[in-house]
C-alpha cells in the first residue's frame, strides 16, 4: 500500500525550479532511500513532504495523496504531526532530554505526568538510549555526544506518532558506531512507521532500504526495490552515479 502519492510534483525557491515533475509513490512501512548528488533536491522533498519548504521562501505545485486524501487539503500542523522530519544536523532543544521528549506531548495537550513519564520511557527505549541517559533525564541534552543526540532527536520525533518519519542525511555527521546503532533502529521502526531516508551513503542505501529513488538535477531518474536499483538500473546515469562516475 502507498502511504503518499506525488504526480508532477514541481518545487521552487522564487523563481528557481528546483525539483522537475516527479512522480513516486511511497510504500507504507518500507524504508524508501533517495540518494543523488548534493544539490540534486533531496532535501527540497524531504521539506515539501512536510510542509516545511513554505517556511524556507519555497513552494510546491503538482498532486501529493497522502493516506488517500490531498495532501494540501489537510492543515499543515496535521501534516507536520504525522509526517515527522529529523535533519542532517542533531538539534536538540536547549532543554533537559525529559523535557525535549515531553515538549510535543505537552503542546498537544497531554498533562497527565504518569503518560508523559511513559512517552519518555518508551520513546526513548525505542531509540536505543534508554539505558544510556536513564539516570540522568533532567540534565541538558546539548551535553550529550552527538549520536545521542541525533537518536535523542529521532525519539522527540516519535513522540506525537506520525505515521512517516522522514530523515535527511541522519548519520552523515557520525561515526560508525552511532551510524551503525541508528541503522538498526530504523530497521526495527519500519515495522511500525514508514522512513524516508535521504543518504549519500549508498552503502547504507543499500543496507537498510526496501526502495530507491535516485535523483538527479531535480529529476526522478530511477525508482524501484533497492536490490533492482543498485544490480539492475534501468537508466545508465543511475549506473554511472553507483559507480562513482559522477556525484
Ligand atoms: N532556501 C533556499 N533558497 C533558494 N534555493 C535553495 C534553498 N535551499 C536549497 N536551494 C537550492 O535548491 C537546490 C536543491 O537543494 P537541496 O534540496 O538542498 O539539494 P540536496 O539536499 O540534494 O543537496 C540547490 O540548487 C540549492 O542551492
Ligand atoms: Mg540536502
């Protein structure tokens, strides 16, 4: 089943078409990598996906469907509630980790301390930080090491369950150990939430992605199950991306 659906999907900054017609069609609870070279539009469909691109002096134009309905008939504060985004950079609140993973819960009305305790417990479990920072929840999350924080900014997200998570270049600013970690969390999360995942990794394209969509200069190239992509593309430019020809 396709969670979101894009049909000639045009994004701008002003008057800059960044991304060109694409059409692509998401597979609920899969891992959906896009991959391409830096500036090719990743992040523009990640801030489209979202409604954040509004917010950056950009707009969208074409036909999103998201759970069977418009995508730009909902409010954007529903869409950025089910459609949860987690940036390149780990940016956590300047808070204690208890009150960054409580700050959503809270805004959305949730008061009651025992549900709240049990968000954070949960969340955080489900991040594979738990044991880690357990004894120390109230102090700052700035102080913890940035593949704490990037899981810690991944948990926050889970916090109000969206149904999508998606996740631009994650780990690109962490070692292998922490790449390593969230990858094994992503695997297990998409039993239960469906992950877009913007990587220039391809090695971990391939390592955790049901599907890949690879971009070029704001155009869908290719797109298909991952195993297809990476041993079979279809289009030669794919081929000579993997390859390392270019990118
Ligand atoms: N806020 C912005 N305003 C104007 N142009 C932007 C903005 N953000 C990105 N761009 C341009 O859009 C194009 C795609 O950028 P981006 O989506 O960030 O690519 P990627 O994530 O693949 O590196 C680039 O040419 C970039 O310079
Ligand atoms: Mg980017």
């Amino acid at each position: 089943m396709n969670i979101l659906e894009l049909l000639s999907l045009n994004s701008y900054y002003g008057h800059e078409q960044v991304l060109y017609g694409i059409n692509l069609a998401i597979r609920k609870n899969a891992i959906t990598a896009v991959i391409g070279p830096s500036g090719c539009g990743k992040s523009t469909l990640l801030l489209t996906l979202n409604r954040m691109l509004e917010e950056c002096g950009g707009r969208a134009e074409g036909e999103i469907t998201f759970a069977g309905k418009d995508f730009f008939s909902y409010p954007k504060e529903e869409i950025r509630r089910r459609i949860g985004i987690v940036f390149q950079k780990p940016s956590p609140f300047p808070l204690s980790i208890y009150r960054n993973l409580t700050y959503a819960p809270v805004y959305y009305g949730v008061r009651d301390k025992k549900k709240l305790n049990e968000i954070v417990e949960s969340k955080l479990k489900v991040a594979g930080l738990y044991e880690e920072v357990q004894a120390d929840l109230h102090k700052s999350a700035l102080q913890l090491s940035g593949g704490q924080q990037q899981r810690l900014c991944i948990a926050r997200a889970l916090t109000v369950e969206p149904e999508i998570l998606l996740l631009d270049e994650p780990c690109s600013a962490l070692d292998i150990k922490n790449t390593a970690n969230i990858e094994q969390m992503l695997l297990k999360l998409a039993q239960d939430y469906t992950i877009v995942i913007v990587t220039h990794n391809l090695a971990q394209a391939k390592r955790i992605s049901d599907y890949t969509a690879f971009l070029l200069n704001g155009e869908l190239v290719e797109y298909g199950e991952t195993k297809k992509v990476f041993s079979r593309p279809q289009d030669r430019r794919t081929w000579e991306y993997i390859e390392g020809i270019y990118g």
